[in-house]
C-alpha cells in the first residue's frame, strides 16, 4: 500500500523551492567577515582564528615571518590559504579539529621551524563538551552545525555532567532535557530503551546515529554525548516517532595518549570499574581507542541484582590529506533478575514498600547480549566536497524466564468462559473470583529473542557561496534491513487435575511468596519470524542570508517492506479462546514523503526567533481487520514549532525557548465490529511550552535548567474519550543542575554540584485510571582533582535523593511500576595518567 499523499507533499512549497535552488547552488563551510591588517604572520593567523571562533598554538618560532592583509567574506580554509600565499607554506587538516601549517614545495629556506599547529578550540560536533553548554551537533543536520542556528530545539548533555552527577543510566541523563524521559516501564517488557519525548513513545535510541531497537539498557561507559533533538525527525532517521530521537555519541579515537581508570561504589552492593585507553602515532594520523566497563551489583529492589560488561574498541586512520577511515566494535553482556517493578493496589494507590519484588528470583532471569562492528568513511575530493559513508551491523539475543503479570490486581484476564475453554471444564466448575483485591494473576514466560540488523548510511555534502547565499546541500541515502525471531513459551496451572481446584499463578502484592511451581500445563507456544527492509532517500539544504537567516529545508522519501510468519503465544492464546486460526503471516510495504523547513532570524547577535515545520512516519506491523494480510497504514506525525534562542552572555549561556503543537494520526485502534482487530483512525495532540538554559554565567559556576509544560492526550479513539491524557506525559517537569568549582583558599579545585528534579503526577495507563504522583529529588556531589606528577587523581562522593523521597518513574499497568531508587551514598574514585 502506499503512503504518497500530495496534499502533504504540498504543505512544503517553500521548502521545494529551496530545494529546486539548491539543486544549481550549493553550499560551504561557514564564511565570516575578516579585516586583517598586514603584518607579522603570527599576528594575522591570530586574528583570523579569532574570527573564526578557533585557537591557535604555535609549536615553533614564527618570529619575522610577514604576510598579506585579509579582507572580505571567506571561509576559515580561503583565509589561511590567503595568509599563507606568499610564506612558502601550506595547511592540511589533521582529525579533532587540528590544522597544521607546514612546508610547501620549495619552502625548505623558510625562516622559521615547522610545523606550525593550528588547534580548534571550537567544539567539535563529535567530540567533549566543555562544561554544561555543547554549541553545535551533527543530530540535527546531519552536518556538524551550530545549535544557535539552527531553527529547532537541541539539547545536549555531555560526559562531563554525566560523571560530575554520578549518573549510571539513560532515565537519569534525560531528567535533565525539558520534555524528555525515560520510558523504563517497557525496558524488558519490550526488550528495548524506550524514551518518551514531547508526549510520545519512542521505541528507539540512537547509536552514533543508527537506530539500535532490542537494547533493554544502554551502558554510559565511553559515551561521549546524549543529544536530543525534539519534534518529527524523520527527514534524518526514517521512521521515528514524533516526539524526538536521542542519540547517543561514542567517544572517537584521538591525537593522544591517555588512559584514565575509574572505580565506583556505593550502597546496595553498586560496584563499578571503567577505564578509556587512547593511544596515537607520533603525527596524530593513526590512533586507537578502547573503552571497558565490568559491573556486578545489587539493588534496593529485594532479590535484584545486575551483572554487565562493556568493551568498545575503535581505531581512526587518516588516509592522505583528504580522507580518513574509522572502525569500531562494541561488545555487551547483562545478566539480571528479570524485574517489572511494583504493583499497585487494585483501588490505584502506591504500594507500601517500593522495594518489594513480585518476579520469580528462583527462574533463570534476563540474559542479555550485543554485538555490533561499526565501519566509518569520510573523503574530500575537492574543495567544498565531502561524501561519508558509514555501515554499522548489530546482533543482539535476549532471553528470559520469569513469572510475569497479567491483568491488574484484583482482576483475571480472563473471564469464566475464556477459563472454561481454556480448561475443558464446565462454566459450573470455574470459579467466579480467582483472585482477590491484593492478590495479582501471572503466567510464566520463557523467551528468546534474535535480532540481526545492518544498517547503511551515506551522504554527499556539496559547499559554495553564492550570490550572498551560503548553501550546504546534502543528498543522503540509506538503507536498513532488520531480522528478528521470538520463540516463546507461556504457561499457567489453571486447574488441578486430581481435586479439580483452581491453581492459578499469582502473588499477593503485599505479601508475597515465591514458592511458585513452573507450569506443567502450557497454554501457548509459538514464534514469530519477520523481517524489515527500508529504503530512503533524502535531500537537505541549510541556507544562510547575510549575518542574519539561517533557513533549513528537506524532503525524503522512504520505502518499508514488511515480511513476517507469526504462531506467537499470545496470538494462539487468543485464537483458541475466539475458536479462530493460529497461524498469521504478512507480506506488506509502505512508502511515505517526509518533509522539515524552518527559518531563523537573528534579530541581534544574542537573539535569534525562528519557526520550523516537520513530518514524522512509523510502520505500525499492526494487521488490519477482517481476513486481510495487509497491514494498517503507518502512523503520521505534523509538528508545528516557534522559538527564541538567547546567548545573552555571548559563547558563556544559552538558552532554548520553544513552542510546539504534534499531530500524531493513523494510530491503530480497536474496531468497534470486533475489538480483537484493529483498525487506522486514532489521533492524539500534544502541545507543550520548554525552556532548556544551560552555561557558565561566572567564572567556575556550570548551570543547566530544563522546564517543561505538556498537555497530551487522545484526540480520537474507539475505545478512550476524547481529552485522555497519555500515559507517562506529566503537566510539567522542573530539573535545576548546578555545579561550582572554587578557584581560591581555603578550597581551590573543590566542586560542589546538585541536582533537583521535580515531576508533576502522571497517568499510569492508557485509561488514565490511575497516576503516578508526583514527587522531587535533591542528589548533592563534592569532587576534587589532585595533579600528582604526571597523573590526575580524581575523588567524587555524593548522595542521590537526598530527601529520601518515595517517587515512580514509569508506568506499564497498574501490576507494573517501576520505582525511582531511594536515599543512596555513592562515590568515585578515578586516575589519568
């Protein structure tokens, strides 16, 4: 079936128009208004790197060298080869932002020593983010760009918080984005981090910009940065949910060698060891990388424990003067208690210890692996060309056996006639309560989950100034294809067959024992067996009028093929209740346009308002009613966006102010003739207000505030009311994070940094017949470095909830919470040498 829709095509006029002119224009690096007198050549090269925003560090006496003055509008590249004209010299770029000036051909009589290093100090899209503000990114574009120009909202949050905080995991790092979470309660359930973002559930994170779908937990070991880009990104990603992506940076292999070993601890049994080796030739074109991590801990939830392993190695080789090549590898293994959280009471209100777990501790648990081989290109064949191409191939495998829930407390799933098929029994010989108002039904599940995905990703960037027009036009494509295979067992003990009395699995959610028995009596087996491929094509142009707009504009288009063969547990589960077929297999494929544009305008050199409108499209893998083997139209997402972006202390603070209304339609919904069947029609709005601040407003004080409001809810549904919020969406979202480093006696090197968050109540389910409330958390840090020798020795401690406070995160169902962590020391002790 297909998804061309002209009249969506047609709400992008302008954006084609810009695209049609790019066609014959193109684009260049970013090109800045030089006025250099002649002069001494350390003079001029100190001048234009001050510009152009960069540092330069002389590594040899440039003293009596002379050059030309530089005048006009150039990129940084056309200036230093205007400086350098008449010195005998030449430049080559030389990885992480480095330039080296050196001989020319007949330059040997120079009057100087070489080389003479030229070093960026501007952040690398790529790379470390030097306090608590990032000020460009390459999630938004695809191309490394400034945050400050380009017309939506990005946030990102880099290595150093992420340590300075303590924060082991993906839900703490996104407390700190307005309008982003966490959706832990689908971590194992769904086998993959979920993140809800502007209202709606995405499936999905991103690694170094490919789609990594079956990840139950992302380990932060050699992440360099967790970008997040809000809104419908399907221009960049394909199919995305309409609330945003997270991306997760890994740390690239650099000119040096370091080593730094980090040992962390605290209560619950947490124990921790990373450690991040680089090692590079003597010229800086050839260097390797590898990140480890090992942990083995427990956990406030009772009968919980986790043990995991990372390693990451890379390695970059620069290729000539114009091309450079990366690999990498990442390796992960987790083992854990299978745990969905707490359950709350059949009247919705919170449990009464947080820490009581509801699972089997004697089954086998989650057992988790992930493997992935990730191949990087990038050339210049000529000035203001630039191809990349990038391949990344992941496996996973997960599997899993444990007591699960179904229904919520105080309720079966299912009825006496659905029991009675189930059982061969009589209506008569069922009972017409199993379970009682603490008490929780569960079914035993034994799993194993494959996933085999590779995924490539290409993109010729073409760069020239026209007619006053900078233009970066890119043509990207991509392809992705997905395997994967579930094999599944569930079973319960419903009836015993000697006294005929009914035996079904559950727990007390109060009290509960785990001398549960594993199932003799198999309700269900099955598999499923499918596959994905996607194709997309996509053409994106970033424009800049003058000094003051900055336009972006794309269009792709993307194909989805979807095969599967399904005899799943739960699918047979129900067929056997409705008396129908077990066995479902689909052949379907969807294409879709998608379209972005957007407009900044600078009004001054601080502030800058912008607009911007974006298309999103998800496959839903849903089978539509009735006897077809087609499936439901992919779901639709329309984001309408307006902003202001601040920098009122100059490169010191910024700060995000957006507005935002997403459309989400063709979601799946029940059909009213048979709600065992699905059908397209639901619509869901979310509009919201974020504030997202984040520098350094005095001298050693990093600050970063999020805020957030969010209305979301249902728009259309065959089963909901109109005006029910989703699930996990709270009104508002607060996070303050701070961090001071004394400069002067009594306590120079000391830091002291904090964290609040304050979350507002949010609905438990899809119902919204109960809600998570709200709550604040405080966590406190102190730090300090010491220089010993030629070592740096690194000493944090700090404490997480500091106020003790009993607070949830996310919401599966009434019978799956997950709790936030209570009260906690933990601490760091790391060395750099």
């Amino acid at each position: 079936m297909s998804q061309y829709d002209p009249k969506r095509v047609a709400r992008l006029p302008l954006a084609l128009i810009l695209l049609a002119l790019s066609c014959s224009l193109a684009a260049a690096e970013p090109r800045y208004a030089f006025d250099v007198e002649a002069g001494p050549l350390e003079t001029v090269l100190a001048e234009i790197a001050g510009t152009a925003g960069v540092a330069i560090v002389f590594e040899a006496d440039v003293s009596g060298a002379e050059t030309s003055a530089v005048r006009g509008r150039y990129s940084l590249e056309d200036a230093l080869e205007q400086a350098l004209s008449e010195t005998g010299l030449q430049y080559r770029r030389s990885g992480e932002g480095r330039i080296v000036i050196e001989a020319g051909d007949g330059s040997s009589d120079a009057a100087f020593r070489l080389p003479l290093t030229v070093e960026a100090s501007r952040e690398l899209a790529d790379g470390p983010v030097e306090g608590y503000r990032a000020s460009r990114t390459a999630t938004a574009t695809r191309t490394d760009t400034a945050i400050s120009n380009i017309p939506a909202s990005v946030q990102v949050i880099g290595q150093q918080q992420i340590r300075e905080q303590e924060k082991r995991n993906l839900s703490e790092v996104l407390s700190s984005v307005s309008g982003v979470s966490s959706g832990e309660g689908s971590t194992l359930i769904e086998s993959r981090e979920n993140v809800v973002a502007r209202g709606f559930t995405n499936r999905s994170v991103y690694y170094d910009g490919f789609r990594v779908s079956a990840i139950p937990s992302a380990d932060l070991a050699g992440i360099e940065r967790v970008e997040v880009l809000k809104g419908p990104a399907s221009i960049l990603f394909g199919q995305v949910e309409p609330g945003g992506v997270v991306n997760l940076v890994p740390g690239r292999a650099g000119p040096r060698d370091e080593t730094e070993i980090r040992a962390s601890g605290g209560e619950f049994s947490e124990r921790r060891l990373t450690g991040e080796l680089n090692q590079a030739s003597e010229s800086g074109r050839r260097a390797l990388r590898a990140d480890l991590a090992i942990e083995d801990s427990g956990s406030f939830r009772d009968r919980v424990d986790v043990e995991r392993g990372l390693i990451r190695p890379s390695a970059r080789i620069e290729i000539g003067d114009s091309a450079t090549l990366e690999a990498g590898l990442v390796g992960y293994r987790e083992e854990r208690t299978f745990d969905e959280g707490v359950s709350f009471t059949a009247d919705g209100a919170p449990p009464g210890d947080v820490s009581t777990y509801l699972g089997g501790p004697d089954l086998a648990g989650s057992d988790f692996e992930w493997d992935g081989a990730r191949l990087g290109f990038e050339y210049e064949p000529a000035r203001n060309w630039r191809f990349n191409a990038g391949v990344f191939h992941q496996r996973f495998r997960h599997e899993w056996e444990a007591f699960r829930p179904q229904g919520d407390p105080g309720e079966s799933p299912l009825d006496r006639g659905q029991l009675a098929v189930l059982t061969g029994r009589s209506l008569n010989d069922v009972p017409s309560r199993p379970v009682s108002d603490d008490e929780l039904f569960r079914f035993y599940d034994d799993a194993r989950l494959e996933v085999d995905t590779t995924e490539v990703r290409s993109e010729l960037v073409h760069e020239r100034f026209l007619a006053g027009l900078d233009h970066t036009l890119l043509l990207g494509v991509d392809y992705r294809r997905e395997e994967r295979r579930i094999d599944e067992v569930r079973g319960v003990d419903l009836i015993d067959d000697e006294t005929g009395e009914f035996l079904p699995q559950k727990i007390n959610i109060l009290d509960p024992e785990y001398d549960a028995p594993v199932p003799t009596q198999f309700v269900a087996s099955g598999f499923l067996d499918g596959s994905q491929e996607e194709y997309g094509v996509l053409l994106q142009d970033q424009a800049t009028i003058g000094e003051r707009w900055h336009l972006l504009a794309g269009l792709r288009y993307d194909r989805v093929d979807q095969r599967a063969v399904s005899d799943r547990a739960q699918d047979r589960l129900q067929a056997e209740i409705t008396s129908g077929g077990t066995f479902s297999r689909f052949d379907d494929s969807d294409d879709a346009f998608s379209g972005r544009f957007g407009a900044l305008y600078r009004l001054f050199d601080s502030l800058a308002v912008y607009a911007s409108y974006s298309e999103s499209f998800a496959a839903t893998g849903v089978k539509e009613s009735g006897d077809s083997d087609e499936l439901l139209e992919p779901t639709e997402g329309e984001q309408i966006e307006f902003g202001l972006k601040a920098e009122p202390l100059g490169d010191r603070l910024s700060a995000t102010l957006s507005v935002y209304r997403i459309d989400r339609t063709n979601v799946p919904i029940a059909d009213p003739q048979d709600r065992t069947r699905f059908i397209n029609g639901g619509e869901q709005r979310s509009e919201g207000v974020e504030l997202d601040l984040a520098g350094e407003p005095l001298p050693g004080w990093q600050v970063q505030a999020a805020g957030s409001f969010i209305d979301a809810e249902v728009r259309d549904s065959s089963t909901l009311d109109r005006g029910t919020p989703l699930r996990n969406v709270p009104d508002y979202t607060v996070s303050i994070a701070s961090r001071y480093r004394f400069s002067e006696w009594p306590l120079p090197g000391l830091e002291i940094s904090g964290h609040l968050v304050r979350v507002a109540e949010r609905p438990g389910d899809d119902e919204a017949s109960f809600e998570l409330p709200a709550y604040t958390t405080f966590s406190l840090f102190v730090g300090r470095d010491w220089k010993i020798g030629d070592q740096t020795v690194t000493a944090r401690l700090g404490v997480k909830n500091l106020w003790d406070e009993t607070h949830y995160l996310a919401s599966n169902s009434r019978a799956s919470v997950v709790p936030g962590p209570p009260r906690s020391v933990v601490g760091t002790l790391g060395v750099q040498f």
